[in-house]
C-alpha cells in the first residue's frame, strides 16, 4: 500500500508543480495563443509605475495587487469559464451591458428604460423638442433642403415575447409613444422602423433582428437601407442609385449580429440561426442623383453603411457619430457650413436615445438658426427639464410612493426627495 501511494505521490507532484508554474510561465512568455477579452482589459500600459512616494502610501502595492490579479496567465480562459458557468446554469451575466432574455436571446441594459417608460421626460419636455425640430424643419425647408428623423428598431418591441420578467416597476407612457405622435401633428418626416419590423419579424426570409446583437441584423440593415433610399427619393423627388442585391452569403452569426454576445466573455457560442450577408451593389442610372447628406446618427448607421448605402449620396457627404467629429461636439460653424453644402439633412436615432435625442445637434442647430446664445439655451432647457420631471413624478402615484418612502427612511423632505429624484434622471440622461 505504501509503494502504491508512494508512487502516485510522485506523479502528483510534478502535476500540481505544472499547475502552479504554467500561469507564470504563461503570463511571461506568452507561449499559448490565449483568445482575448472583448471590452476593456488590462494592457501593458496599465502597469504600475514603481516610485517611493507610491510605495510608503500603498497605493503601488494596491496597484500591483490589482495588475497581477487581472493578468495573470491564463486568466481570460479562467473568466470565460466562470462567465460560461454562470450564463448556463443560472442565466447570468458578467456584463453590465447586457440583459439576457429567453431562449438565448440578448438585450441592451440601458435600451430597457425606453421600454418600460424609466427614461420618460414628461410631455411637455419633448413637446419643446419637437417644437426646435419643427422650427428646424421648417427653416430648412425654406431654404430648399429636407429635414428627416429616421428611428431605428428596438429588439424589445420587435421581439417581446422574449424579454425577461422586468423586476421593476415601470411606466405606461414612452418617450417614443410621445415623441411619434408630436412628431406627426408636427409634419415632420419621420421613418419609423419599430412598426415596419414588427409586422415582419416572422415573415421575412432571413432574420432581420439577430439574438445575439442588439441591433438589426445585416440582412434586417439591408432592408432599411432600402426602405430609407426610396423614401427619400419620395421626399426628395428624385431618383437615387439604385440598390441591386447579388449573392446571399448564409453563415453563423457575425460581426454586429453578436456585439452583444462578445461583451459576455464566454466560453462557447450562443446557438442561433443561420443569418444572411447580402452582397449589394449600386447602379447609376442615366438619371441618377446623389443628393449631399449631413447625416448625424448612432452605431445604427454603422450596419446600413458597411452595406454600402454611402454610395447613394454625394462622395462629400459626411456622417457624424452622435454629432461629434474626432470626438469633439460639432461646433455652430461646422453646423452652418455642413447644412449650407447638404440638400438633406437626416438625423437617425435608436429608441433609447430619444432621450437625448441629436445628442447636441437639435439644440445647437436651433440656436444657430434663432441667434441665440446655445449656453443660456442649454441652462434653460435644463432647468425647464427638471421642473417637468418633478411635475412628472408628482404625477405618477407608484412613482410618488417610491420617493415617499425614501424620504421617510432618510429623514428628509419629500420636495427634497422629489428634486434629488429628478435631478439624478436629467444627469444620467446627460451621461448616457
């Protein structure tokens, strides 16, 4: 008996040995092809400065504790694993981006507050953007140039069914119910997509909303796209390039159709269905016109132009991603300049930034159209916003229950409770 043990003690050994050595090794050689981590990671940038002052303060020891801890090798598999482990035994994520619903399906966290009336603004709120979009409509308009709002698809009303139980209580008015119906008495051009993909979700070929991605699919893109060219020729009274649609390229979800998966960090792929990557060329008629477009929009656009719809417009024509340009907010002048050289200008939003709807470009657009200061305009609409979502929440009885009770539980007044209540709404609206 003692010779069997000593026997397998010496095989142990040299195998608990490897265990404890081959991270090391690892994270120093790099001699495995280990996959990456999708989001932010630790690079080699992020080690530890060593200085004496960091070190009597412990803030370098803190900092080395922390590196070595997210570094070490083999840690990336280490996290899928867990991730993986967590994700099919208990419907878990790691990823404070990502909600995850039924039957593999996936979610965006902060797109839930749109659904379910969290972000709601009040009323009277998005009754003063519309009235600056109509007031920006209208001056284009006159100057021979068209305005139109374009909104993008949200996963949460095109698939409902798949949503997970929401734990929250929430409202029965939207941001978008409002804004649609704002916008129509207010005659401004607007594509809306929630409803066309809606009635198509099952009806299509392929799929147009990926489970995985919390976008529309590329195939679901490509119809917009072409939805968008004949509407603006309809606007525009032109014709434009026409889209032509070659080889469909069937394979497993990829690209955008799995942003959302990537995030989570797993160790398998989610199953999902065979999605389709049309292959999409553009013909120029005899009588073909490429308007010049100023188009201002979020990640949504980034699908219609991979699928090349860039080549129905003037090659001047520019797309500026959430109205920045190098990562600094457009300026009046660029505004001035870019509406002067544009025949249409098209502002596409995903449902969950009707919050902030233009990011910047409603207000700075109105501004430069009434002359008037953006920074007295901007501390104006703050403060107006405040006061409809204190009306707003006074409004609403589960809502006003809620703060009531905090503010009982703290010790503080309910108008205090109320305009802290609002004002953390109006900033995490601002940051996001």
């Amino acid at each position: 008996m003692q010779v069997i043990q000593a026997k397998y003690t010496k095989f142990l050994y040299p195998v608990l040995l490897c265990f404890i050595l081959l991270p090391l090794l690892e994270s120093n050689l790099n001699f495995v092809d280990v996959k990456r981590l999708n989001g932010a990671v630790v690079g080699k940038d992020t080690i530890p400065v060593f200085s004496f002052k960091k070190w009597f303060s412990g803030s370098f020891q803190s900092q080395e504790e922390k590196f070595v801890n997210d570094s070490f090798g083999f840690r990336n598999i280490c996290v899928r694993i867990n991730n993986q482990v967590d994700y099919s035994l208990f419907n878990r994520s790691h990823s404070s981006d990502i909600e995850i619903g039924k039957n593999g399906y996936l979610y965006g966290t902060l797109s839930m507050d749109c659904i379910y009336g969290n972000d709601f603004l009040g009323t009277a709120s998005i009754s003063r953007s519309v009235s600056k979009l109509k007031f920006i409509n209208d001056t284009l308009a006159k100057l021979g140039k068209i305005f139109v709002l374009i909104i993008a698809p949200h996963k949460g009303l095109v698939c409902p069914e798949e949503l997970a139980e929401y734990p929250y209580p929430f409202r029965d008015t939207t941001n978008y119910e409002v804004y649609l119906k704002l916008l129509k008495q207010a005659q401004i051009h607007v594509v809306d997509f929630n409803n066309y993909f809606k009635t198509r979700i099952n009806k299509t070929k392929y799929p147009i909303e990926c489970k995985t991605g919390v976008h529309w699919s590329s195939y679901g893109g490509a119809l917009a796209g072409d939805s968008i060219i004949r509407y603006l020729e309809s606007v525009l009274h032109i014709k434009m390039p026409k889209p032509v649609w070659g080889d469909m390229n069937l394979s497993k979800a990829k690209m955008h159709d799995i942003d959302a998966e990537q995030t989570l960090n797993l160790l398998f792929d989610i199953p999902s269905p065979l999605m389709a990557y049309p292959t999409i060329k553009y013909e120029n008629g005899p009588d073909a016109i490429k308007p010049r477009a100023m188009i201002v929009g979020d990640s949504f656009y980034d699908e219609l132009a991979e699928n090349g719809i860039g080549n129905v417009f003037d090659k001047s024509s520019n797309y500026w991603y959430y109205f920045t340009n190098y990562g600094m907010k457009l300026s009046r002048n660029q505004v001035k300049d870019e509406i002067g050289q544009s025949n249409v200008v098209i502002l596409l939003t995903a449902q969950y930034n009707l919050a902030r709807i233009g990011w910047g470009f409603v207000d700075t657009t109105y501004c430069m159209f009434k002359n008037i200061n953006s920074v007295h305009s901007q501390e104006e609409s703050r403060a107006e916003k405040l006061e409809d979502v204190k009306e707003d929440i006074k409004l609403n009885v589960n809502w006003l229950r809620q703060i009531e009770a905090g503010a009982y539980e703290k010790g503080v007044s309910l108008d205090s409770a109320i305009k802290g209540n609002a004002s953390w709404i109006i900033n995490n609206q601002a940051k996001n």
